[in-house]
C-alpha cells in the first residue's frame, strides 16, 4: 500500500481500501478533500463540513436514480449530461430513485408510524423482545451478537411493523442478508431477481390481505400506501411491496452492527464500560450516539448531479457523481476532539449517522430506541462478556465495512 500523499490514489473499491479504509480517509480528509475519480466520473467528499454542506443541496439538484449505492461497473459507465427519472407507470418501482414530489409523496404516505411519538410506543414490545431473545441466547454461553442478538431483534421489529408472522422472521433476516450481499470482488449488489422476488412476498400478500379488508388508515405502512395516488394512479399490491423494501431492509441491515461493534468498544474498555453501566437508564442514550458515530458501517452514497452545482468550492456537472464517504465525516477532527477514539460520552453537536437532507434516515426513531433497549438490557443482564476476535467477520464489500459476524463469550451473568 503506498500513501504517500504525492502518488496517492483513492478508490473504495480498492482491496486495500475495502481492507481498512481509515487510513484512506485521514490522506483524503487532509490533502484532497475534494478527490476526483476520473474512471467513475465522481467526487468523493470526506470531510465532516463538506458533507454536511452537500446534504443540504435542494431544490433536486442531487438526485439517486442511479441509487445512494452505486455498483462499480455502473460508475464506470459515464453520463452524458443529467439522468432522468425512472418511469412512473406501468410500473412504480422504488421511491428512492426519484426526485421530488414523486419521493416525498411516496415518503410521506408510509412514514407516520416511523415518527416520535407512534415509535415510543413500541418501547415496551422491543424490551421483552430483547429480554426474551437473551433469555434464550444467555445459557448457551456464546453467541453472535451481530447475527442471532442483534439481527434477530431488528427485524422481528421489523416483522411486528408489518404483521409479518414472528416465526418468518429468522428467514426474512436471512433473505435481507443474502439481498444485500456484494458479489465475491465486493463491487456492488449480487441483485439476483430471485431473492428480489422472495422478498417481496414476504409483504406483498399482507398489502393484497389489507386491500381487501379495507384500510382504515390505522396501520399507515401500508394503508397509507393503498389509499396513495401517484399521478392519479392507485399503487398495485406489488408496487407497494416494492416501495416498502426500504424499510425492510434498512430497518435490519445497519442497527445489528453497530451494536455489536459498540459493545466490542466497551468490552475493550473496561473503565468505560464501568462509567456505562453507573447509570444504566442514563447513559444507554449516550453511548448508543457514540456508536452511531464510531461504528457505522455504511462507508459511503451517492447522489448524481441534475444540474452544474459547485461542492466544496468544485463545479459539478450534470451526469456526474458526488459520494459522501460517512465514516470518513464521522472521524474528522475538525469537527470531533480525538476522532478515532472511542469515547462513550463525547459532545456530538451535529450528527450525520443518519444522513442528513432529503434521504435522511426514515428509522432514525427506532434505530436509537432500539439500540437503547438493547444496550440497557444487555448490560443488564451480562456482568462479563468478551468478544472471541478471532472469530470477527467483515464481508468484503465497498459500501459495508461492518462486523457481520462477532461471536460474544459471556463470562458471567448478573445476580
Ligand atoms: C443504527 C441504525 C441505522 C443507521 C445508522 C441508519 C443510517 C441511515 C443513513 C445514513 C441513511 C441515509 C442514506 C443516504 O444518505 O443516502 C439512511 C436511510 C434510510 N434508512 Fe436508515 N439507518 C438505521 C436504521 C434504520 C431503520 C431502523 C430503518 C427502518 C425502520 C431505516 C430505514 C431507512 C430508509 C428507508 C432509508 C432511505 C431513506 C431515503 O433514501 O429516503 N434505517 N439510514
């Protein structure tokens, strides 16, 4: 690896980047804040301020239809001025590749039992889902924390938000995984139409079943959905699914390895770890923010111009491509003291772990309720724990560089 800053060269789908892409970042966020990549035709943003900055771009100068995640062998093919939207009839496929109104028609018709007040309800259903869930794990002694702590709670919440049955949801949590798996170079989405297909039917017979029950508006996912007009049109049951994947996905993929991460830094350290646990209740709330910051796994997204728009003192043409790399913004010193430390109760003025703008995250909500359950009665429950570090697994992947496996040695319970 040379990165030596004269003949530095950048690309995150680099094996040395998709290796350990941090010291990457530090040249980067120094000495090319603004790095162009000639081959994908895009810009590549690092530095907490530009990103934030970026993110708030409007009026669909940034769109996604290219997607947020952007598979290489689609980077390398350039653009000929701005793309345009997919098309809206005869089928409507996933929202996030419009711009406004279509995105914020469809984000708003689905979104109201994602929002504060309906989330805290949930608050008691995901405590004894947790509860249960190391009822079940904490006698074996050893399990992933990523996988069968993490991932199974996510998405049973996940399964209870759509009234998918629970028994479906370790096979859900396996097919989201398997759709979101790189191919074997780490270049981009396997998208085999197969698994696509699989995970549509996991919703789209419950959207079919509400139709013909007649929506009353009291489960927005997806009466919301039904009653939505987009240019006029009524949605199809498998329209809806599509447009609903998001929320299937996003609401497993990320939360699971982050905190199982987090709970790998506090296992490290223990003086932090005994400032955690001081005031449970209290200082959950905290340390789950600075997991959010030091452990996200998500690297980067994209967003292509529509039209020439300066970032970061750079002119952007039309076609071109612009992608923030988060956990680039996330460990930049200008904006955190001791960046690439872990320190559970830091200041977090301004926080870009849920994106910012337009694409912000739709389960920023109970992504933190969540992570604040799990870390409580986690912490709760196990005395000590370790994580076996030999046994830590990161997939190979440009866009995920998150612990997907990470087995847990519980050494002692609480009284
Ligand atoms: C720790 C957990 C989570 C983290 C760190 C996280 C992070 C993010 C980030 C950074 C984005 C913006 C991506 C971009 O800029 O293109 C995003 C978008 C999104 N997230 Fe999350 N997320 C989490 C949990 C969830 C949950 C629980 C849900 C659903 C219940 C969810 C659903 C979504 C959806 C649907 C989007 C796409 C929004 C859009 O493009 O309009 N996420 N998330």
């Amino acid at each position: 690896m040379n990165l030596a800053v004269d003949d530095f060269v950048y690309d995150p789908f680099g094996k040395e980047e998709m290796r350990n892409p941090l010291p990457f970042y530090e040249i980067l966020r120094e000495h090319h804040p603004v790095y162009y990549i000639e081959a994908y035709d895009t810009f590549v943003l690092s530095r907490f301020q530009d990103v934030w900055d970026f993110l708030t771009v409007g009026d669909n100068a940034f769109v996604t239809n290219e997607g947020s995640v952007i598979n290489r062998a689609d980077l390398l093919k350039h653009n000929d001025g701005a793309t345009s939207d997919p098309p809206t009839a005869p089928f409507l496929g996933t929202h996030l590749a419009f711009g406004a109104p279509v995105y914020e028609q469809v984000r708003q018709a689905h979104t109201r039992q994602l929002r504060p007040g309906s989330v805290r309800k949930l608050e008691p259903f995901v405590r004894s889902l947790v509860r249960g869930r190391l009822d079940q794990l904490l006698p074996k002694g050893r399990f992933d924390l990523v996988h069968e702590f993490g991932g199974i709670i996510s998405v049973s919440t996940i399964c209870h938000l759509f009234h998918i049955p629970a028994d479906q949801a370790g096979e859900l949590l396996d097919t989201i995984n398997a759709v979101t798996a790189t191919d074997e170079e780490g270049h981009g989405f396997a998208r085999d139409p197969r698994l696509q297909k699989k995970m549509l039917e996991f919703i789209r017979p419950l959207v079919a079943a509400r139709r013909e029950d007649g929506p009353d508006g009291s489960w927005n996912l997806v009466d919301g959905m039904i009653d939505l007009r987009v240019e006029g049109r009524e949605l199809s049951d498998l329209e809806i699914a599509a447009n609903l994947t998001c929320v299937l996905v996003g609401g497993t993929e990320t939360l699971p390895k982050v905190i199982g991460h987090g709970l790998w830094e506090l296992a490290r350290d223990p003086e932090q770890l005994a400032e955690v646990r001081d005031n449970l209740e209290v200082n959950a709330a905290a340390a789950v923010e600075e997991m959010l910051r030091y452990c996200g796994p998500a690297q980067w997204f994209g967003r292509t111009a529509r039209v020439e728009v300066e970032v970061a003192g750079r002119v952007v043409e039309p076609g071109q491509r612009v992608i923030y790399l988060a956990q680039a913004a996330n460990r930049d010193p200008r904006e955190f003291h001791d960046a690439d430390r872990f320190i559970w109760n830091r200041e977090i003025p301004r926080t870009l772990a849920f994106g910012r703008g337009q694409h912000f995250c739709v389960g920023v909500h109970l992504a933190r309720l969540e992570a604040r359950v799990i870390v409580e009665e986690f912490l709760s429950a196990v005395a000590e724990y370790e994580i076996d570090a030999t046994e830590a697994v990161r997939s190979p992947s440009s866009f995920q560089w998150g612990y997907s496996h990470l087995p847990v040695v519980i050494t002692g319970v609480a009284e």
